[in-house]
C-alpha cells in the first residue's frame, strides 16, 4: 500500500497546471487556491467517492474544473477511466473539455449520467449561447452532440433505457412582470416580491430551489409536456430518475415548512429545517401524481436506482423516523414502486457508486467507514446487502486538512495513484493546519481547524481570523466550507492565525442560537489567548449565510472586541430583513427572537437582535452583497451609515451566493484578505489598480463616510 507521502512524490496531473509563484513564502496566494483544480462540478458538497461507473463496470468518468484568473473563466474536464485486463484503471483520457465565462447559477458541465448501455456519457453543459443543454458524448468515437435545444437553463435530466422519453428540470426563465394599473393612474401593489417590483423582471431561482419557479418537463418523440406539480412545490436539481420503460417519472420537489405533508409533520422534525425535499412519482400510465417515498430526503445526494422489473426502487438520503422520538437518520430504503410502501430499510451515509446500473448491479458506499462496498440481493419482497468481499478496483479520493486531493484507485487495501490534480499543492508550500478543541462556556466540546501562520512561532502572539460555517479534518479546505469571503491558506500565508469553527446545530433556529455561536467565538479566543498563540488586541471575524446572525451577536454583545469583520452574503435578522424576506425566512428569525417584531414581541428583538443593537458594533464591517437583491443587507449598510461607523459595501449582482467566477472571487476573498491587512496589520497592497480601494478605507479610517 502507497501511503501519502509516497503517492504525492509520483504524482502526475492531467491538463496545463496553473502558474504558481516559485517563492514558497508567498505561495498560498488567492489566485493560486482559485486556479487549483477541483475535483467535482460547481456548488457540489464535495465526495471522496468522485467517479461515475458505467452500467457494465468497464469505465467511470470524473468531472474537474479549475479557476483562470487571467480569462476570468472556468476550465472544465471529464476524466475517462478504462478498466484494463488486471482490472485496474488505465491512465484518464480526457472525454470532454469546455472553457467558458460562467455568470451566476450556469455551472459550466454538471449532473452526469450513463446510458444503460454504457455507450454513452450524458452530462448538462454551457453552450455557445450561455444556455445549458444536454450533451450526448458518444464514447465510440462520434464526438458529441446538443440533445436539447430549450431556451432556458436546464438543472437536472433523466431518460428510459431506449432513450424515447427523456425528463428534465428547466429553470424558470426571466420575464417582465407586468403590474396591474389602477383605475387612473400608478400600479396596484399585491403579491409580487419587492425585488420583481423593483426590477420589473421575475426573480432568478437556484438549482437548490430557493426562489422557485423551475419547471419540470416531459419529452417523448420530440413532444414537450410539463408535469403539473402543486402550487407549493417547486422541482429542483438531484435525484430526477425515469424508470426503465419510461412508465413512471421522478421528480425531487422542495417545499417549506408551513406546508410540508401532516404525514412528514408527525415525525420529530429538527427545528432547524426550514426546507423540506421529496421525491414526486409521477405515474404516466394513469396520470397521477404521489409520494415514491412518504417522508424526507436529503438536498444532496439524492440518488433513484431502478430493479429490471422496475417494480422496486432504492433511494439514497432518505431521512427516516426512529423510534425513540429523537431526529430522523439518513437511510437507504427501498420502495415497492406500485405502493410506495418501504420493504427494506438501512441506516447509513450511503452513496451510489453506479447509479445508472440495474438495483440487482448496484454498489454502495459506506462513505461514512470510509468506503466498504455492498450490493443488493433479495427479491420485492425483502432486500438485503451483502458485504463485497473480492470488490473490483474503485477510484476515490485520497485528502485531508494538509493533504490536497489525490486520486487513487485501491482494491482491499492496496493503492495506486490515478491522478494528482495539484501536484504544486504540496504540504512544504502550504500553511500548516491542525485541529483544536476546546469547551463553550456551558462545557460543551467544541472543534476547529487552526490554519498556523506562515513561519509560526512558539511565544509570538499573532492576529487571529475566525472563519465560521463549519469544519472537518477529512477535507482539504483551501479556502475554507465555500470561496465567499474564506480565504483561510492566504490568511495564513500573511501572517495571521485562522481558525475555522462549526457550529451547533442544536442551537440553530432557537432563541439560542446567537448567544450559543458569541460564546463559542468568546471561549475560542479565551483558550487561544490562553495557548500564548493568539493577539486579544488584533481579531477579526468572517460571516456568510446562515452564520451572519451568530457574528453579529458576537460583534454586538461578545465579550471581546474585534478589530475587524468581513459579512458574505449573510443573515442580519433585523427588522428591514424581515419585511423583504419570505414566510420561511420570516419564521427562521421568529424562532431566532422568540416572537414577531410587533406588539410585546418587539421588545424581544430589541433585547436580542443585533440589527436593533448596531450601535455596539465597533469594528470596521466590510459588506458584501452576492446576487440582485440588494436590500437584504441594506439595514447593516445604511445603520453603519447613519452612526457613522467605518463600513464598506461591495455589491456583485450577478453573484451566486457560493461564486464561482474567478473575478467574483478575487474581490470577494482577495478583498477579506486586504480589509483584515489594512485594519489588524495596518498594510496596504501597492498595486495600481487598488489605490481607489485603499483611498476608500482611509476615509474610513479618518471617520469618512
């Protein structure tokens, strides 16, 4: 067996691998954790199990992609793997490459899938127009071809074993959105969203289906059909499956809370969900439309494998109800298609290695013990797995915190490299990083990764940066949990010491919440201090998403003062919020205050929401809004503004909440990296185009606005 060390030495890469700076010392730049090679599509959580096999076991294809700053593009590859006559992978060809701008939700190539012959690699690509399509790439030798000419983006395919009845997710296309006129003159104002309002256009939906409005769609002979959905469902990417004569069509939905199933409501429900995902059956012989599985799945993963009979079918990240009342646990459960009725249950973080096989060929993952194989065997009936005991050589990653991705294949024990797809990424260039634990304030355990400062030093106190939203040690996180406003290697390569910390998710959608996440930042910096390694008097902060709320608490009421803070794309809970925002949303910050913002419950969000407290919060704040709507930080920009404190505001409406495109990202994380140098270091970048930047946070620093 090949251990790491010896695997990175005999690395190889496919493809031209970008420019990296000889100079070690300054190595873990931005531009390089942006121009590295990912493994994966776009917005994917990310998986150690990267290859699609074929049907037959004979190939498997891996999707990668990497930044350029230069273009300001995405350079895409599918991987080819052949199995040789020993059984092993032979060396990648590459099956498909596509370079192309990528503006807001477009991937670039996502959602692969085999033919049931395997003589066919489909996947969902970026055309010449800027649409995704699907693509045909036929693997004997006849290129590829467009399979679909719509006018908006598709987000997800499936088809039968013949290929005559092809399903798709179309995203909703962009339209005016006409007002009605009053009897004489201006607009009569009714449900619209105050974003159509403004804009006079629909809002663009996500593949995860927030904002709604995508369109599920039949095509059979050339004939277009839309599958009727009820109103309060909406059609999102993963796990649309056809069955294999085209009889029965899946079609995953989400929905919110206030109106998810009474069936789904009975079970113990973690507080914390606020959207719900289920898989749709739609029956073509009858028409009719019901639940393949009576209960939730997960948003990611979600996988449909038919039995040749098409009479049973296994569903991956099912969350099923335990008995003694505590949280639904992800499962594999197997359907009676016919009924919907559950035959065979087991619990477990499965993945699927070759989706596009029969039930009776396929091979699952346990991901979470790190990759024992099973197949399915049994009847309708009952099904059972059974352990692989002689498996055939699978490609997975190999990575950890200091080890960049290597693709390897291994068999039983034994290793051999596939790939090293950064072979620059080596653990001398890179910042060390190590995991820490320490206890909340109500002794609560706690963990992070620490990113060690370049050239760190026992008794020297260095800045520390708190980069939120998670963490694991079995990952290699450049950057950190996403690319808005992570930048934990660069951070450490100027110096400072990161910590990236989780959160508890007991505590989310509580009146807890804020408090739990302040003194979980209060205690970190508490042992930090204590450790001898952390600077009290220089520390800043990094929010994005869900995890705006916590560091606002934390800036507002903490016990420690942060010298300066970064907030992507983020939750406020304020006032301003919570007018523009959806019923769902509307109900996260209730949870979160304990009330609604009128009458007595106004006081608790006086006492308790930041935005009602933003004369507290003192460190310099850099602002940064990802996609059209504006005014979802407007409350933080214009309180700073108003109590003439030192804010910046970076606005990228064409930005995904997790950006992609590399431009995007150099202002977002190359920007995080120059505020925390300015304002805890008190440096500034001499390069030409950023003297605008720096004569903004002088002002600012000078009291300005």
């Amino acid at each position: 067996m090949l251990s790491i060390e010896r695997l990175i030495v005999i690395g190889i890469a496919i493809g031209t691998a970008p420019n990296v700076d000889a100079d070690v010392q300054h190595f873990a730049t931005v531009r390089a954790g942006i121009e590295m090679t990912v493994v994966g599509t776009p917005f994917d959580a990310g998986s150690d199990h990267p290859a699609l096999v074929s049907p037959d076991g004979r190939r498997a294809v891996v999707a990668t992609y990497r930044g350029d700053v230069s273009l300001n593009t995405l350079h895409h590859q599918l991987l080819l793997f052949e199995r040789q006559q020993d059984g092993q992978f032979g060396p990648p060809s590459v099956a498909m490459a596509l370079s192309s701008p990528v503006i807001g939700n477009r991937r670039g190539i996502s959602t692969l899938r085999w033919s049931r012959d395997s003589r066919h690699l489909y996947t969902l690509a970026t055309d010449h127009k800027g649409t995704t399509q699907l693509i045909d790439i036929d693997l004997s030798g006849r290129g590829r071809s467009i399979v679909t000419r719509t006018e908006a983006d598709l987000i997800d395919f499936a088809s039968d074993a013949s290929g005559k009845v092809l399903a798709y997710i179309e995203r909703r296309s962009i339209v005016p959105v006409p007002t009605e006129r009053g009897v004489f003159a201006g607009k009569i104002i009714s449900d619209e969203d105050i974003y159509t309002l403004l804009s006079g256009r629909s809002q663009p939906s996500t593949a995860q289906g927030l904002g709604g409005g995508n369109v599920a769609r039949l095509e059979i002979d050339g004939i277009k059909t839309s599958i009727e959905l009820p109103a309060d469902e909406w059609p999102v990417a993963g796990g649309m499956s056809v069955s294999p004569t085209g009889r029965y069509v899946v079609v995953p939905v989400a929905m919110t809370r206030s109106v998810i199933p009474a069936s789904w409501s009975a079970s113990s429900m973690p507080v914390r969900w606020d959207f719900f995902y289920g898989l749709r059956l739609y029956d073509r012989a009858s028409g009719t439309l019901r639940w393949l599985h009576d209960g939730p799945v997960d948003w990611r993963n979600r996988t449909v494998t038919w039995s040749r009979d098409e009479r049973s079918a296994l569903l991956t990240a099912v969350f099923l109800s335990q008995a003694d009342g505590t949280a639904p646990q992800e499962s594999v459960v197997i359907v009676d298609v016919a009924t919907g009725a559950s035959v065979s249950e087991f619990t477990g973080n499965f993945e699927i290695a070759n989706p596009d096989a029969a039930l009776e060929d396929v091979q699952l993952v346990d991901a979470a013990k790190d990759g024992p194989r099973y197949s399915v065997s049994g009847s309708q009936a009952s099904w059972m797995l059974k352990p692989i005991s002689e498996p055939d050589w699978q490609i997975r990653l190999l990575q950890s915190m200091n080890q960049a991705p290597l693709m390897v294949q291994e068999r039983q024990g034994a290793q051999r490299l596939l790939l090293n797809p950064n072979p620059e990424m080596t653990p001398a260039r890179l910042n060390h990083v190590q995991e820490y634990r320490w206890k909340s304030g109500a002794g609560v355990d706690l963990v992070c990764g620490l990113y060690m400062p370049r050239g760190f030093k026992s008794g020297v106190r260095y800045p520390l940066i708190i980069q939120t939203h998670g963490w694991t040690s079995k990952r290699f996180w450049f950057d950190g949990p996403s690319s808005a406003g992570f930048a934990a290697q660069s951070l450490a390569d100027e110096g400072f010491l990161v910590a990236q910390i989780g959160a508890s998710e007991n505590e989310l959608s509580t009146t807890r919440e804020g408090a739990a996440g302040a003194d979980a930042f209060d205690t970190l910096i508490d042992a930090l201090v204590g450790e001898g390694w952390a600077d009290e008097s220089r520390l800043g902060i990094t929010a994005w998403s869900r995890t705006g709320f916590a560091v606002r608490s934390a800036l507002a009421f903490g016990r420690h003062r942060f010298g300066a803070a970064v907030l992507v794309d983020s939750m406020n809970s304020g006032f301003l919020d919570y007018l523009f925002s959806s019923d769902t949303v509307k109900g996260v910050a209730e949870r979160q205050m304990g009330a609604a913002p009128y009458g007595d419950g106004l006081n608790a969000w006086r006492i308790a929401s930041p935005m009602f407290n933003f004369e507290r919060i003192a460190p310099p704040v850099r602002l940064v809004k990802l996609g059209p709507k504006l005014l979802e930080q407007w409350e933080d920009w214009a309180s700073g503004r108003h109590l003439g404190k030192p804010i910046d505001f970076v606005w990228l409406p064409e930005a995904n909440h997790w950006p992609i495109l590399p431009l995007e990202r150099m202002e977002i994380q190359q920007g995080a990296v120059d505020w925390y140098k300015f304002w805890l270091l008190g440096v500034t970048d001499p390069a030409e185009d950023k003297k605008a930047q720096y004569v903004r946070w002088h002002s600012l620093k000078r009291g300005g606005s």
